[in-house]
C-alpha cells in the first residue's frame, strides 16, 4: 500500500487549506492540522509531515501574512504556489431554511468580503469568528439551529452541513496565494518563472531604490515585498521579495550584482509562477 | 472627576501593550483587552474607546504584522510611535523557587529570544501557548505550581507572580515598535520628522524602483515597506511604506510629485520619530 502524503495545514480541515491541499496533492492525502502557523513550519522542519500548504497573500481585504518571515526561521524552501479562487458559501444544518438564520459567524476577513449579502439579508446578524471552517465543525458537532457559517463548499461537504446561499462574496476575481512548501531545498527546476528571495543590504542612502533599479534592469518584475526590522543590526534592512524571472540567466547575474554589491541573498525558492 | 481614558489593546491585561498604554498614557488609564487587532481597531472607528495602542513591528524574530492594513480598513489615523525595550522575566506563583518549576509556557516567539536561558536550564521544558500574559493569568487563576510564565514585569505585577529569573532574553537591545490611533485626523504638529503613508501606484516596468528613487531624492528614508496585494485590480501596487522626515517642505513636495506622476497617497500619519 502506498503510504499516504502528510500535509501540515493552520486550522481546522474543511479550510481553504485543506481545500487547496487536496487540489494540489490530490485526495489521497493525510490532512494535520495545527492552530498556528508556526507550529505548520515546526512540522515540516522536525520531519512530522511531508509538505505544509501555507497561504502567503490573501487579495481584496489585502491580508499581509508574516509567513515568510517563519518559513525562513525554520529553514523551508518553496517549492510552488497555488491560487485558489475564494468562493464564500453560506451553511447551515440540513433541513434549515434561510429564514431560520438570525446569526452567521466567521472570521472578520470573510464577513467583510460579503458585506453586500449582509446588507441584503438584515435579519441575520453577521458576527466575528476565529476562522470560517471552525464555525461549520461547531454547528454540526453541537447541532446549533438558527446559526449559519460563512465558510468554504469544502467545509460544508466535511461537515454535512448545507449550503443556503452559494457564492455570497461581494467581488468575484479573488484569490488567495498559497505556497507549497518542503523541508530539503529542491533541486532547481528548468526555467523557473518566479523566485521567493530574502535579501539583506546594508543601511546606505537609498540603497533599496538601487537595489530595485538593478533588478528592474534585469528584468525582475517584483510581485511583493516586505521589509523586516533588524533593529539589532540597525546598519542592516531585510527584505522577502517575490518577483517574476522574464530570463533565467539575467536572473542569476542578477543575485550575483546583488551579493557583490549590496548584501546577501537567501533563494526560499524558484519555481513556476501559477498566477493566471 | 476626570474622565479616565479608555485605550484598546490587544490581549489581557499585563501584556506589553498594556505597559506601553500607561507608559504613553500615565497609570489613569481604563486599558480594555480585545481578542484580536481587528477588534481593537472597530472599537476605536466606533468610538467606544478614546485610543488604541498596537504593536506595528517586532525586532529579533523579525515579525511582520499586518497591522497597517487593519488601520487603513478602519480609516485611523497614527498620531505617535513609542518603542518598548522588550524584556522577559521567567515569573511563577509566589513562593515557588527556580527549582521546583518543571514547564515554562509562552509565546513561540518570546521563548525564542529566551534560547539561551533554557539551554542553561534543561530543566524547564519551553512550552509553546497563545501568549505571554495569558500564561501569567492562567498560573494565577488556577494556582498552578511547577509552571511558569514568561512574560513582561507587568504582567508578574498585575497577576501577583514572583520573578524568579529577570531579563532572560537572549539579546539585549531588543525593541517592540507600538503606534498610537485615533479615529479623528490630527491635526499635522510641527516638523514630524517620520510618516506613515499608503501608496497606490500604477503596475509599470520599474514603477517601485522609479518611486523609490524619487523618494531617496528629496531626502525621504524609508524604514519599513510592505506591498499588498490588489488583485482584482491587477493594474495597481499598494504599498505601505514609513519614512523619516529631513525636511518637511521636501517632504511635501514629494507627495505632490507622487500624487501626480505615479498613483495616490494617503498619509496614514505624520509624527515624531522616537527611535533612539
């Protein structure tokens, strides 16, 4: 028989974790789920798993997520990314009707990005959770009538819960970026499209806007950046960039311009840009 | 009587917001605990307290907070920043000596920056929990001998617990960054020598690097940047960048500049820069 992968995912299953775990490895998966991100790294780290699914970027209410910053605190590599389209469902018991549900519950991001349902449907008060999936395993495993969550199709299914109102979001087009992510650094794969860099430079007069001018001379088209204090080495600025390779060898002169010139490059990760 | 102020924080009482809310704010202060930072900021956008205190960067472990975002969700405005020499002190209930404590619990990041320490104490297990005032109340409450917390001198304060070990953290000169809210504009003081800004730019070949250089021109260094993801408007990059001030003048000529040549400004704050 073959042994089935381990995949460490933050929360609850029937999240958009476990739903973007199971599109990209498949159903025959072994889903463990941790309450923090930082216990999902631990678990890639210390070998308990064998991949962590991690969402990086979420778009509309535009979530900036530390997760690089523990990625590279446990030593992962990147080895892809995955955008799930986020499609909001409510859910409720079987047998309830929409004009039972006088509450619906779930984290606050997902509340606000179905703003326009809850301002259609007065009579059920929207309510700030910890997490969506987390409020559907609630209702089932106490049986609460009159509650609905605000979750993912697969919570509903994993739940057995049923869904009053399909695709409530306000904006259609939004996804969020979750990356894949392993414990041994992978071997390069053939013309990569994207890079996961942290890059430390030191503390000189403009030395970030020269930094960005040599990489946009070489064709390095940045998708994100996030600088993070070192205020212990304050002569120090780090900095996790993501950014698209147009060619792979400008690339590498790139990060070789940028060791000999500015400071050091940690590569998290090169692999295919999934972005549509 | 005076009114007491009533000032947000995230966490229980005896966190390291509720010691940097009474160092800002004097000891007359009525501190009211939230969940999590998105209720700290609804309760200052509905006025149902007069100022939030939030932690906006975290030095050593580098953590990134998403808090910027929050802030301009719920349209407030930062009127100061105030750094927190973070200390750890391993506390217990009273009586208890380093001896008799077989677990210490905290945050993953605060046992981190106290490495060292328990490599010279394998006695103690470090232990992983939600937060580090959180453990100090639980020992408290429930009179738990043999744990301890490892937290602020606040929180052994406020929850009657002996410090049994002072200052264990691995480096010194390790500071929290907080920011002051308030749900009114105020009004711009005299040469602020730092700012907050929210900048859109149009998705252009080199447009960051184009900004930032601009930026570097009028004498604008940045401290922290931070991209967020717009993409159901995939022609458009915000950023939430600090800068130091040189010269206001310059400054304000820089916004203008921007406004006109690359996308929309929103200062989010214009205050005195308070790093030493």
């Amino acid at each position: 028989m073959k042994k089935k992968l381990k995949i460490a995912l933050q929360g609850v299953l029937g999240s958009f974790h476990h739903q973007v775990a199971q599109r990209y490895f498949g159903a025959e998966i072994e889903p463990v789920g941790y309450h923090t991100f930082e216990e999902v790294a631990k678990s890639v780290e210390n070998g308990t798993v064998d991949y962590a699914v991690m969402a990086i970027e979420n778009s509309i209410a535009g979530a900036i997520l530390p997760n690089y910053d523990i990625i590279d605190r446990h030593h992962l590599y990147v080895v892809d990314e995955h955008y799930l389209p986020i499609s909001h469902n409510l859910m409720a018991l079987p047998g309830q009707q929409l004009s039972d549900i006088r509450e619906a519950r779930s984290h606050p991001m997902a509340l606000l990005q179905c703003k326009q349902f809850f301002a259609q449907h007065p009579a059920i008060r929207a309510v700030d959770d910890v997490d969506t999936a987390y409020v559907a395993k609630i209702i089932a495993e106490q049986q609460l009538t009159g509650l609905a969550a605000v979750a993912s199709s697969k919570a509903a299914e994993y739940y057995g819960l049923e869904i009053l109102a399909k695709d409530i979001q306000t904006v259609a087009n939004n996804f969020t970026r979750f990356i894949i992510l392993q414990k041994e650094q992978p071997v390069r794969e053939a013309s990569p499209s994207k890079a996961s860099l942290k890059i430390t430079i030191r503390n000189e007069k403009g030395a970030l806007a020269k930094l960005l001018t040599l990489m946009s001379a070489y064709d390095l088209d940045l998708t994100k950046i996030q600088s993070i204090p070192v205020m212990s080495k304050p002569w120090e600025y780090t900095f996790f960039i993501d950014t698209l390779i147009a060619d792979e060898s400008k690339f590498e002169e790139a990060l070789d311009l940028i060791e000999k010139k500015y400071g050091t490059v940690k590569l998290l990760g090169a692999y295919q840009n999934r972005k549509g």
